[in-house]
C-alpha cells in the first residue's frame, strides 16, 4: 500500500507543498536544507530561460501555437533561418518539410474558409433561429 506523501514545507502564501518528498526525506528538492545550492541554481536557471523565451518571442514576432497564423511563422522562421544556412542534403531536407508544413496549414485554412461559407449560407436558407443549424459553438 502507497503513501499520498508531501513535502513538509510550506509555500510563500502559506499552503503546504503539494510536491512528494524525496526519497527519505521530508522534504521536497526545492524545499530540502541539503539542497538549497541545488535549488537556487534551478531558480537562477528557470529564470534565465523563462527570460530567454520572452526575448525571442519578441524578436521573432512570435505568440505561440494556438493559431494557423502563429505555427506559419514558426514556418516562416525555420524557412528563412534555413535559407541562409550553406547548401546541403540537411537544409534541403529542412525546406522540403518547410514546404509541406506550409502546404498542409494552407489545405487547413482553406477548407476552413470554405465550411465557414457553408455554414453561413446554410444558416441563411434554413434561418437564423433554427435550433438545429447554429451558427456559433455554445460556450
């Protein structure tokens, strides 16, 4: 039979530590005493990156990928970045799958846009208030 254990210690706001301890221990590695040059390093290190992944998203323009337009300039970027690099099977590989990403995301927005105009039109001949075609998702 297994323990639900957690860390012994307790969070900025009060709260016990939900994170399991380690082994033999009470404490978990952020929190444990034997650690605590371990830990800070991770800190230092989370920080950097977290502050890393902000700059590039502001230098390469980029949001994410939660929308066609945010994976195409992921596209875009990988493309160009590969452009400029020396001729050879591994960037021609590179541009080969860049262009069919491309492709497939351009099929998908197409075929979007046409089921929006199918909709929209179907929605007009059977009316607006027809429970059985609506015309936006439920939230």
């Amino acid at each position: 039979m297994t323990t639900n254990r957690a860390c012994r210690a307790t969070t900025a706001d009060g709260k016990h530590c939900p994170v399991r301890p380690l082994r033999g221990g009470d404490f978990c590695f952020m929190h444990d005493p034997d650690h605590v040059a371990e830990a800070d390093e991770a800190r230092k290190l989370g920080r950097l990156r977290r502050r890393r992944e902000s700059t590039l998203a502001v230098a390469y323009d980029f949001s994410g990928l939660g929308s066609s337009e945010s994976i195409g300039r992921i596209i875009e970027i990988a493309t160009l970045d590969a452009l400029g690099l020396e001729n050879s099977i591994a960037r021609c590989r590179v541009l080969i799958s860049a262009a069919t990403a491309a492709s497939r995301l351009l099929e998908v927005g197409e075929l979007e846009a046409r089921l929006s105009a199918l909709e929209a039109a179907l929605a007009k001949q059977v009316g607006d208030d027809d429970p059985a075609f609506p015309t936006e998702e439920p939230r």
